[in-house]
C-alpha cells in the first residue's frame, strides 16, 4: 500500500474522530453545567437523581455505555432504530460520559468561589442570575480550565472506543490496514496522528488559559 | 428549579424523537432493495482493506454479484466481530458473509449451503523446529476469541492439555505479532487467512501438515430469514453453474476451491 493511500485512509478516520470529539464537547459542555445545577439543588429528589447518574456514568466503563445506548434500543424496547443511529450513538454516550465528569469539575469550581461573595453582589442588589453570570462564572471558567483540558485530552483518546459499535474512527482504520498489511506502519501513523491532535488542542488550551489569566 | 427539569425533558424528548421505525420487509432485507453485508475488515482474503484502501476480498465479491442477480443495491458495512450477533439480531445486517464457519453454529443462524471448505492449522515460526502437533508439547500456543479455532481446540481437551499455556487474543493480527516476536510459539488459525498471511509477508511463518479440524463456510443469516436465504442460496447455485463462482475463486486463490453444487 502506498503511504498516500495509508494516510489517506487515516485522515478520513481522522475526521470521524475529530467529529466525535467535536460534538462530544458541543454537547457535553453546556449539559455538564445543567447537571452540576442539578447535583446543587435544594430539590432532594432532582439532586439525589443527578448524584445517581453521575454514580453510574464514572462507576461503568465507556465501552459498556456506547453499547448500552447502541444496541439498548432494540434490546430493550424493540424499537428499529434508522441506519444513522450508530454515529448518533456514539455522541449520545459520549456526551452523557463526559456531562458527568464536567459536571463535577464545574461543581468544584463553583463551590470553591467564597461565600462572602453571593453575599456581597446580594447587598448590592445583583439577582442570583447576575451574580451567577458576571461574578461566579467568570472565576470558575479559569479556575477549572487545567481540569478541563486534562479531560478534553483524554477525550481524543477516547474517541477510539467507538471501534465497539463499529464505526470507523481512525483506530478502526488503523486496525484494518494493520492487518490487510500485516505490518506496524499503520499503528505508528495512528500514533502520530493522535499525538499532533492532542499537541494542537493543548497548544489552544494554553493559549485560552493565558486569556483569562486576569486578577492575578 | 422547573425550568431545569423542563430544559432536561425537552432534551429527553430530543434524543427519543431520534428513534424512529425502519423501511418495509418486502424483500426479507432489512432496508427495502439493499443487501446489507457484515464482515469484519480485519479478515484478509475474505473480507479486508485493499492497497488502494478499498473494502475488497473473496466473500465481498460474492456478496456484490448475488447482489447484483438479486437486483438489490449491496452495502458493506464493516462490524466489530464480537458483536455479530447484536448486529445481526437489531437488524443492522441483512447477513454474515465473512468466512464464517457453519460448524458449531448450525443451530444459531439461518444458513446457505457451505460454499467453501476451509482447515483449522496451527501457525508456528520456520525456523521454530516444531513440526508436527506432538512438538507442541509444552509450548505456548495463541488462539483468537471467540473464533471457530478456539471452539475446535475446546473438543481437543487432550491436545490442550499438553500446551504450556493456552492465550486467547483479542484479533488475529496481533496473534500473529506475538508470534513473530517469539512471545508465543504457535497461533491456531483459519488455513485460508494463514496461508494469506504467510504470502503477503513471505517467509518466516509455516503451517504444520497436521490439521485441528475441518470445516465449512457459510453465509449466515437471522435465524428464521429463509425468504432472503432462499434467494442467495438460489444465486450461489445458479453462478456455480454458470462459472461465475469458479471464475472469482481462481481471481482470488488460483483455483476454484468452491463446494457449492458439487
């Protein structure tokens, strides 16, 4: 095989994996935030509910959940799900795996902002929401951002679990050429890529982390 | 409080509405007017990624002219083969057409007729000295899991027996690894993907003379589609007659190694 072909060939499982990691932080962001409100509420039943399901989604591993999520559908309900389910899958798991854990980073971040404060913006007549917006979220985001990007991280290598409901991210492919070729090459191609991904993505972490590097 | 709850019905609500009811079974496929093949693309000569990066293989030849002779569009769609079963049985495959051995899974699927014969061998390195089944003795030996090798060394207790140690791996290719960097003495493997395996790399590897079993491939179908099996049965026959089936073989093997109408 030629190398233009394997490379070819990587970058299109490349793309997938970009994908998945893509949409996996597009939802899983956002909806970590909605969980770490529900893991603080004062509602009893919606914060023990929250506390259940981050319990579940760090106490299982990721490959059971993609193909609970996958395969769940029709084993559990009997619904045919369309073709294009498979891909869906992967970012549903993915995104309910990640909320969890962004969940308790943001929960940390949150809680780790003094009291004093919610106290001081009240006296100044600032609503909870604005207290929240302007004064809390701003100290948590850079706070948080060295956890983060330490998930964010070990989300692109994550991306490759999706092998178990086969769909064709870069390992896949890797995997596939290794053994039609049966040599190395592919794995340490597969290497490379990952490598300059994560490289890429802290690179742009720290430069967002100098961004905010404000009050200091 | 509540406009959280509602925010994570409404999201609920979003990923149920994503589930939705597949095309009719006219044609005992599972998406009206395509055939939808499982294979696992990690399976060389029958089914694997060609030097230009294209699914190829002997089975995926088969499967695109019955297609053709069905007048149905063939889609190939690559499984992880620990899951051929969920895959099988949530119909996101209409079959498995993969060198998949009918022996031990009579009773599990819903077959054509064997097509090919294939031998179950052990694999072991030239320069090993290890040539017949008695030199295995001691030795370690590596098997992939879940396959028909692993179910034939299951009815061989006494055989086992005298291995070392007996490992299980995740895929072949990394058994044959193993193998070549000398962690294991021999991998127990389709005859058919080790003699594949042994041209394409060249020397190195041998394949003792004598056989862990004998076998057949089939193409295997949900248990109970007879409608669709019928009609693949019925063109595997008719491109038998016709030479066709002969005429891929030799493309593939050199000779026509088919059992079909025979």
């Amino acid at each position: 095989m030629d190398l233009s072909v394997l490379i070819t060939k990587l970058s299109e499982g490349m793309l997938v994996s970009v994908e998945i990691f893509s949409l996996t932080l597009l939802f899983s962001l956002p909806l970590g935030l909605l969980v770490a409100f529900g893991r603080m509420a004062r509602n009893v039943v919606l914060r023990n509910a929250i506390k259940v399901y981050i319990s579940i989604m760090r106490g299982t591993p990721l490959v059971l959940q993609l193909m609970v999520v996958y395969y769940g559908p029709y084993f559990i309900f009997n619904i045919n799900m369309p073709r294009s389910y498979r891909f869906v899958a992967v970012i549903i798991g993915f995104a309910l795996n990640y909320a969890a854990y962004f969940a308790e980073i943001y929960r940390g971040g949150i809680e780790s902002i003094p009291a004093g404060q919610h106290e001081a913006a009240k006296l100044l007549g600032y609503s909870r929401s604005q207290t929240f917006i302007r004064i809390i979220l701003p100290q948590v985001i850079k706070r948080i951002l060295p956890s983060v990007t330490n998930e964010i991280i070990t989300l692109i290598k994550d991306t490759s679990l999706a092998y178990v409901i086969s769909v064709p991210e870069m390992f896949k492919e890797a995997k596939a050429i290794a053994s039609a070729q049966s040599n190395m090459v592919p794995y340490v191609g597969a290497g490379i890529f990952y490598y300059v991904f994560n490289y890429l993505v802290a690179f742009i972490m720290e430069w967002i982390e100098k961004r905010f590097s404000y009050f200091r | 409080m509540k406009r959280i709850t509602a925010i994570i019905l409404v999201l609920l609500l979003m990923l149920s509405a994503a589930a939705c009811s597949k095309g009719s079974k006219v044609t005992g496929t599972v998406v009206e007017g395509t055939l939808t093949v499982g294979f696992d693309q990690e399976f060389p000569p029958m089914g694997f990624v060609d030097d230009n990066g294209e699914f190829a293989g002997f089975d995926l030849d088969l499967a695109a002219e019955v297609a053709k002779r069905l007048d149905l569009k063939l889609e190939l769609q690559p499984i992880a083969w620990d899951s051929k079963d969920f895959e099988l049985e949530s119909k996101n495959i209409d079959c498995i057409w993969n060198g998949f051995t009918i022996n031990e899974r009579e009773d599990s699927y819903t077959w054509t007729d064997p097509y090919m014969a294939n031998t179950q061998v052990f694999v072991v390195r030239a320069d090993s000295g290890i040539s017949s089944l008695a030199d295995l003795a001691g030795k370690t030996v590596m098997v992939q899991s879940d396959s028909s090798a692993e179910k034939a060394l299951g009815k061989r207790t006494d055989l086992v027996e005298s291995f070392g140690e007996l490992l299980t791996a995740a895929d072949y290719n990394s058994a044959l690894m193993d193998l070549e960097s000398g962690a294991v003495d021999a991998v127990a493997m389709d005859n058919i993907v080790a003699s594949y395996h042994i041209e394409k790399k060249g020397a190195g590897f041998a394949i003792l003379n004598e056989e862990l079993a004998a076998e057949d491939y089939g193409v295997g179908f949900l248990l109970g589609n007879e409608a669709l099996r019928d009609k693949v049965q019925a063109a595997l026959e008719e491109m038998a007659k016709d030479g066709t089936l002969a005429k891929i073989s030799n493309e593939w093997f050199g000779k026509d190694i088919t059992t079909i109408g025979k």
